[in-house]
C-alpha cells in the first residue's frame, strides 16, 4: 500500500497561518476590517458629546500631571488636584454616556476621593473605547502599525549594522597613534607629527605641503600589521581637487612602496577596502603638482 505524505501539506499550513499571524500584528488588517464592520452612525449630538468626554478626561489627566495653574480652585496641592480631576471625569463620564445613549447611575457621596477618582478613570476610559469602536475609529490600529513596524525596522537596522560596528571593534584604528611625515611644509606647518589637531589656524587641515610634484604624507604604524582599510577625509572648506588624483601605498622598509589603490574623482571622504597586506608605513601621494593637505586619516 503506498502511503501519501501529508506532512508537506501540513507544514505549508503551518507556515502560512504563521506569517499570516506576523502579517496581522504588524500591519493589523483584520483588526482594521472589524473594526470598520463594527462601526455604527452616530449622529450629530452623540458626536459632540463623544469629543467633550475625550476633551474633558484629556483636561483631567492634563490637570493631574501638571497641576495647571488656571484650573479653578487648583492651588498645587494634591488634594485639590485630585478633586479637580475627578469632576472632569464626572463630566466627561455624563457626556460619554449621552454619547453612547446609556443611562448614567447617580454619583455617590464621596467618601475617598482618590479611589472614586481611579473608579472613573477606568469607566471613562472604558466607554471611550466604546465610543472609538462605535465610530470605527481607526486611529489606535494605525498607531500600533507604526509602532510595530517603526520598531522592526530599527531592529532590522541595529541587525545590519551589527557587522560592521564589530569589525570595526576588532580592527582598531591605528592612525591617531602613529607619527605621520610630509614631503614638505607650508609656512606655519610642521613636516611631522602625531594625531590630527590643526594647527592655529582656521583652516581644518592638520598638515600642508608647499606646491610641489606629488606631494605625499606618510605614517608609521611602529610595527608590520595586516592593513585592511584606509580612510582619508579630504579637507573641507575647499580645495577638494589638490588631493587627487591620489595613490594609497603600503611599504615594509620606507623604500620599496606597492600601490593599494587610487582615486580620480574629488571627494569628502574616501574608504578603501583592500585585501589584508602587511606593511609599516602607509602613504597617501597626489600624483600632480599641488599642495596636499587633508583634515584626517584613519587605517585599519
């Protein structure tokens, strides 16, 4: 007897009702289509009375969080504020009732105000929901689609950005630390260094060449390490041309130089990912006649 599978059937099902779950709580479709469905006219009157009762219990929660100084009788006490509050929600709780047609039970003497005051609270907030379902109110649903999706998508971001905040961790910057050297010096300006403070002046470069055929800045990384990755931000108040077209060159000895790559446009910033090679110095040259000078470095 041949036996029929019904386990692939059965698993498709299950995948699809289970994307069909994620689809509804992100995007809430069928919520929305109920809650349309539910929906009943309501006329002029019973509307109005609905927008006093959400203004009034928004004045009363206004009122408890901020104790606002026009209230009548508000003097920033406690006592006072929970006795404001609860008459607006007494007001609201008359006209939400008006709103939905319901009789309002008579208010009993007050014998704690805090507790009746969290008891309309709850009841308001209760026939507010009512009244939003009454009138299809959609805007709570559309909420919580942005929330959710506004969510996963930061979540989808931290994820994507994930890799790169570790490689980043594991391959330390090692230019700020390294003494860097120049082919020359303008006035005001050292041919050595270290780091990528300026100079005192306002120009946000932290060397520059005089006006010379292929200018270079170099930097010794103390030791042969496996470079990975240059990044050279240009100088950026003007001049971005004078620094290209410009070569990446790694060297093992400050003699023998191997170029690792090259750019012919101008840019702001520039973020070369090579193969890993092993050097000790790195140099940046302009392959033109030019002043070089650049805001700062870093290599990886």
């Amino acid at each position: 007897m041949t036996k029929t599978g019904a386990g692939p059937s059965i698993g498709r099902a299950a995948t699809a009702a289970g994307w069909g779950r994620l689809v509804e709580w992100l995007w809430r479709p069928e919520a929305m289509r109920r809650a349309s469905a539910d929906a009943r006219s309501m006329d002029a009157d019973a509307r109005e009375s609905a927008g006093r009762a959400r203004t009034l219990a928004g004045l009363a929660e206004r009122h408890l969080a901020e104790r606002e100084p026009w209230t009548d009788g508000a003097d920033g006490t406690s006592d006072e504020a929970v006795g404001v509050a609860l008459t607006l929600y007494r007001d609201a709780a008359r006209e939400a009732h008006r709103a939905l047609g319901t009789t309002r039970p008579d208010d009993a003497p007050a014998t704690d105000a805090r507790r009746e005051l969290e008891a309309a609270r709850a009841s308001v907030g209760a026939m507010l929901d009512e009244l939003a379902r009454a009138r299809g109110d959609l805007d709570p649903l559309r909420a919580q689609r942005f929330t959710r999706v506004g969510g996963l998508l930061v979540a989808l971001a931290a994820l994507a950005a994930a890799p790169k905040a570790v490689w980043y961790a594991t391959h330390p910057d090692r230019a700020p630390d390294a003494r860097w050297s120049t082919s020359s010096a303008a006035v005001g300006y050292e041919a050595t260094g270290r780091g990528f403070a300026p100079p005192d002046f306002k120009i946000p470069v932290f060397f520059h060449t005089a006006v010379e055929l292929s200018p270079w800045v170099s930097f010794d990384l103390d030791r042969v390490v496996d470079v990975r990755e240059v990044t050279v931000v240009n100088r950026g108040d003007c001049c971005d041309d004078r620094a290209v077209p410009m070569v990446v060159e790694v060297s093992e000895d400050s003699s023998t130089w191997r170029e690792v790559g090259r750019r012919a446009e101008t840019f702001a910033r520039w973020e070369l990912r090579i193969e890993p090679v092993a050097a000790r110095w790195v140099r940046l040259r302009a392959t033109q006649t030019t002043h070089l000078h650049l805001e700062s470095v870093a290599i990886r």
